[in-house]
C-alpha cells in the first residue's frame, strides 16, 4: 500500500471501498451493510494516514493496534484491509462463506492479522485499554485504536472501561465512536438515548472530540488532536450517516442487518460509480 494524507486522494479510496462492501454483502446475501458504510472515512484515515502498520509484517512488533469492536461491521474492516494489501480484493467476494478467513464478525483464527476477534459487543474498549496498558508496562511507543459503535455505548462495560481508562490516564489509546444513532432496533434516541453523550465522555475525564465522521480532513484533523493529549485518552464522537453513499441505504433502520437484493446491488453501484 502507499500511505498518503491527501484527501482527494482518501476520498477515492472510500469509494472504492464503498463499493467493496456493497458487492460483498451483496454475494454473501447475508450482512451488515448500514454500518459499515458508517465506517467508511474512519477505517480509510486511519489505515491509510494515522495508523503505523505494514501488511507486509502483520506481526511487526511497533505496529499500532486497531480493534472494530463492532464487528458487524467486519465488511468495511476487510474492504480496507484489502486495499491496503493485507488479503487479495478478489477475495472479498467470498465473505461469510464456509472456509473463508472473512467471517460474519472479525475471528483471528481465520483472519491473523487481526488484533482480536471481536463482535461481542460492549468488549472492544477494554481490549483496547488493556493493549494501552501492555504498551505502557513494555515502554513501548505504539497507539491503540477502537472504533465503537453507538448501540454498544448503551452497554455497562463501555462505562466501566471508560472510568479505568480515564483513572489509569491512558493516553496512547483512542477510541472513536461511529455515531450514525441507528441500532438494530431502531433509533438509538427511540431505545435508549445517549445523549447528552459528549458529557458523559467528559464526565469520566476523557479528551473529547466531536467530527463530522465523513470529513476526512476533519478526522484527520481529530486524530492529531487526540494523538497530542498524552495524560488522558482520547474519543472521537464522529457523527456519521447510516449508509452513507447508497442513497436508499441512508438512515433506513432496514439496512441495519439486512443485505441487499441483486436489484439493489445493482442500483448502489450506479450511485458509487
């Protein structure tokens, strides 16, 4: 892969993994495909400008980590994976299939250049606390990542990550909250609010950073930012749009776990052409 911080540069790879995920959801005819559109500018800047990682040398110990804690999304995870070189594109096409390494949820058995298998919601942040942690304990200097969705933040354990975090002052790990305020059921607001969600971040003594989760240069402009705070961590709250980039996919509960028809594959590509 070749690392690049420009944006029109970033945005076409978004495209191109945009695309990914519609046409491997849509061969799986099995997924999640609101969400990991979601995802698409988050995973892109942090894969392609922020993160230190060589898909050459998975294993490269001064690697920053990256944990998608919720795996549902898996599809956008692979997709950049793909585009970076860790795994052939071809292979994309054959997710959620029996003896695939891309599973419905991340699985590192399958998958080892994954950090963690993830997908049990509510776990990712303190995965990511507890990699914080190791690095410290070892005087390492790599970062940890977690990208959160908003549904999981209704769980007890994100809290009580939040407040060990915040006491342990772990400032090399950030998480970002993918908040396109739709869950499975529904509306995050219409099951159980989050909000005044900057304050309860807040309230447990993390450096908090809202963005627009589909500007690139603004994400960028976030992860600098919470990269410079090294006594305490960092969440980006980026407000984010379910499905972004297929018009009929956009802030439809629907599309929250349900793969599109072949008719619908067909009708994205045209808008991601």
């Amino acid at each position: 892969m070749q690392r690049t911080n420009n944006v029109q540069e970033l945005n076409a790879i978004c495209k191109r993994v945009r695309r990914h995920i519609v046409q491997m959801i849509g061969a799986a005819r099995s997924g999640h495909p609101g969400g990991s559109l979601s995802a698409v500018e988050i995973l892109v800047t942090l894969y392609f400008d922020v993160l230190r990682h060589d898909a050459a040398r998975p294993d490269w110990p001064g690697r920053d980590r990256f944990i998608l804690s919720k795996g549902h999304g898996a599809p956008v995870l692979y997709a950049v994976m793909a585009e970076c070189g860790y795994l052939p594109v071809e292979e994309l096409a054959t997710l959620r299939k029996l003896g695939s390494p891309l599973q419905g949820h991340p699985d590192k058995r399958f998958l080892p250049a994954l950090e963690a298998s993830t997908g049990s919601l509510g776990q990712g942040l303190s995965l990511a606390l507890g990699m914080g942690a190791a690095a410290r304990l070892d005087g390492a200097g790599w970062r940890t990542y977690v990208v959160l969705g908003d549904g999981e933040c209704q769980e007890g354990q994100i809290w009580e990550a939040a407040m060990f975090g915040a006491f342990h002052r772990m400032g090399n790990v950030c998480a970002i909250v993918d908040y396109n305020k739709i869950q499975l059921d529904g509306f995050v607001k219409d099951i159980m609010e989050l909000e005044p969600f900057r304050a309860k971040w807040e309230g447990f003594g993390w450096n908090v950073i809202d963005v627009d989760g589909h500007d690139i240069a603004a994400l960028q402009g976030a992860f600098a930012a919470a990269a410079s705070t090294t006594d305490r961590p960092a969440v980006i709250i980026a407000h984010t749009v379910k499905g972004k980039g297929v018009s009929f996919m956009e802030n439809n509960p629907k599309y929250h776990g349900t793969a599109p028809t072949p008719q619908e594959v067909e009708a994205a590509m045209k808008e991601l052409a």
